[in-house]
C-alpha cells in the first residue's frame, strides 16, 4: 500500500445557487453515510455541521431533503484525509446526525463506518493498493483512537481496487461481502478516560420511581451503561420496536442514563449520543450474553462495533453486571471470543488482556463489510456554504 502523495486537489465547485461536493455513498458495516475527503469541506467546526445537516437533511423525519434514511443508523458522515500523525496512514471523522433535530456530534465513535474508511480511500485515490490485501493504519479523530484496517484489494486489468463480492456475513446486513478486518490498537477510557470511569465495576444507582438500579460503567471504544433488562421491568428479548414504544421503559432508561453520564465524569449528556444504554439479559442462542442497545433513545436494530467490543470486555471483567450474566468464557491463555447477541443476531469479538492485570484489554479484533453506494457531487445551497467567501478550506 501506498499513500497518495498527492492528494485530489479540492472538487467543490459551484453550480447554480447551489455548491457541488464530491462524495461517497458507503455503507460501513450496518450504518450507512456520505463520505467525503477532508480538503473538501470547511475548516470551522461551525460551517462543518451545517454543511453535513444540509447534506443528511437534518431535522425532518424523514430527511427528505437529503441523504439521510430517517434514522440514526443513516443519519452519519465520514470525513477522510492523510494523517500528519507519525505511523498512522489516515485520519478519519466521524459525524453523527439525528433526523429530529440539527444536532451534529462529532465526540464519539462509529466502528460500523470506520469499516468504510479504507474501502472510501481506495476508491477516491488517496490510498494506492500495491498487494493483494491492503492494511491501513487509520485514526479515528473523534477520541484518538487508532485502528489497523484490512481490506482485499486484487489486481483486475492492471489495476487494483476493493474487491466487495466475498462470502462474509454480518447480522443485520443483507447478503455477503468481502471481509473487511478491523484491530482496535488502544481503545480503552476513549471518551470517559479510562476503562471503568467510576473507578468500580459496577455501581448502585438511585432511580426515581424505579428505586436502587446496578449497573456496570464502562468505555472500551464506547462509553456504555450496561443494566440488566429486569431491573428496568424488561426481559430483554423484546424487539427494538416493542421497546421503542415503550414510553415508560423510555424514560426509565434515559434518566439513568442522565445520572450515569455525570457519574462517568461525562457531565449533562442531554444533548450528547452517548453514554449508550445496553439492557443485557442470558443469552439464547449459544452466545455469551444478549444485548438491547439505546442509540440512546432509539434502539438499535442490532449493535454498534465498539459498542459490541465494549460489552464483551464487561463480559469478561468480574464484578460486573455482565460477567454475573454472561454464559461461560473458553478462554485460549489471557484471549477469548465472545459472542454479543443482538436483535438481528449476533456479533463476535476477539479479546486480549494483560495477564498480570485483566482490566487492560490489549487487543480487539472483529470483522465487518463495507460497499461504496454511489459517487458524485452533493449539493448544498450556497446559504450553507460559499467557499469563494474567506472560508478557507482545510
């Protein structure tokens, strides 16, 4: 692999009263999203997320004047460009948007469209395949965390791309595709600081109307709030509709999550995509544990990757709510793998501890698939944006 010395010079160009931008439809793993190259978007975080909710439609419903699905899961954006970091080839960052509102959070991250990355950067040249698997190391820009990403990548007709057709499945997506590889370098306390940001596997909360709640704190690529289903007056093998449409079970689970954002060291998390709350229950279908997860207040049709790579860890610490849960771990000396069931099935990860301290996860390994959708030029009208003003490009 090599890294494009020259980078695409910046496309946007204007067209009518409109700015046209190239972009990359990608689908990373179960989320969908534009994507686009760094040096062509606005340098201040302001114009930045007024750009992208233009270019998801944000807020309507159904963002029917834009690129977004309608929901969380497609209501996301990637921004890819070389890395001026020493041995590390790519930085990306994520965007998440929400149908409902303007609302542009740019502080957590989205292992499902980091899957994206690579695939997004072969395709627009900035990274050149010169072997049959391409490795990247890529850093997420979000919280620092840095990722080694492999993608097949063969020669057809003297040139190399990314080779999408394969036999890899993954709940939750249709079909099969090439697999693409992602290992999480360090991804502990990404956002809260450490691993346990309250210091304590688990910890009692005080719930109004619900009484005293246990639940388990813990950021391994994700800051989650992990509860067993029951203590919120749930099973957890209800669908992500059944409990979407639960108002009372909806409160319950955001104003725990409110009081457990502070008691992360997170501050008023009101307005923020995380912590993510994971209802957990005893697996049914021969996994480790089974998952019900608020994206916050909505609930994933399955599971995000660090997401799913943060509860599997919580498996595999004692004293928390989930390893009191979680069906028995075979662990291969100081790694194991666990898999997290979710509402479209289940989603496997690789872990590895320090021997001499469990609680610093070393190594996390999982697999997804990605797909460019689409390329062109999105447009935004020139009200957004007017880079022939002195708005500089970054």
């Amino acid at each position: 692999m090599t890294r494009s010395q020259t980078p695409p010079a910046p496309g946007t160009r204007v067209r009518g009263h409109q700015l046209a931008i190239p972009s990359v439809l990608m689908r990373g793993g179960t989320s969908r999203g534009p994507f686009f190259a760094r040096a062509d978007l606005p340098g201040d975080d302001e114009t930045l997320a007024r750009v992208l909710a233009a270019a998801l439609g944000s807020p309507h419903p159904l963002q029917i004047d834009g690129l977004g699905g309608g929901h969380p899961l497609t209501s996301k954006a990637g921004i890819v460009g070389p890395s001026t970091e020493p041995g590390v080839d790519l930085d990306f960052r994520f965007a998440q948007l929400r149908p409902d509102d303007d609302s542009v959070d740019m502080n957590a991250n989205c292992g499902n469209l980091l899957a994206a990355v690579v695939p997004f950067a072969v395709e627009t040249g900035m990274v050149v395949p010169t072997e049959d698997t391409t490795t990247v190391r890529v850093r997420t820009l979000n919280t620092g965390a840095v990722a080694e990403i492999s993608v097949r990548t063969p020669e057809e007709g003297g040139t190399r791309g990314v080779d999408y057709a394969g036999d890899t499945a993954i709940d939750g997506a249709p079909g099969t595709s090439s697999p693409v590889t992602i290992g999480f370098l360090d991804t502990a306390g990404s956002i809260a600081g450490s691993l346990l940001p309250t210091g304590r596997p688990r910890d009692t909360v005080e719930l109004p109307g619900t009484g005293p709640v246990e639940v388990t704190c813990i950021d391994n690529g994700q800051p989650l709030v992990i509860v067993a289903a029951a203590a919120l007056g749930a099973t957890g093998r209800e669908s992500p509709a059944e409990l979407t449409a639960d108002p009372v079970l909806r409160e319950r689970v955001e104003a725990l999550r409110l009081v457990c954002g502070k008691l992360m060291g997170l501050g008023d998390v009101t307005d923020r995509n995380y912590p993510k709350m994971t209802l957990i229950s005893p697996p049914r279908h021969g996994g480790t544990v089974a998952t019900r997860s608020f994206i916050p207040r909505v609930v994933h049709e399955s599971i995000g990757v660090l997401a799913a790579v943060t509860a599997a860890t919580a498996c595999v610490l004692p004293g928390t709510v989930a390893h009191a849960m979680a069906a028995p771990t075979t662990t291969e000396g100081a790694e194991a793998t666990l898999s997290v069931e979710h509402p479209s099935g289940a989603f496997g990860v690789r872990l590895g501890w320090d021997p001499g301290d469990p609680t610093r996860i070393t190594r996390s390994a999982l697999v997804r698939t990605a797909r460019a959708l689409m390329a062109g030029d999105l447009y935004v009208p020139l009200g957004v944006w007017n880079p022939s003003t002195k708005e500089t490009n970054r």
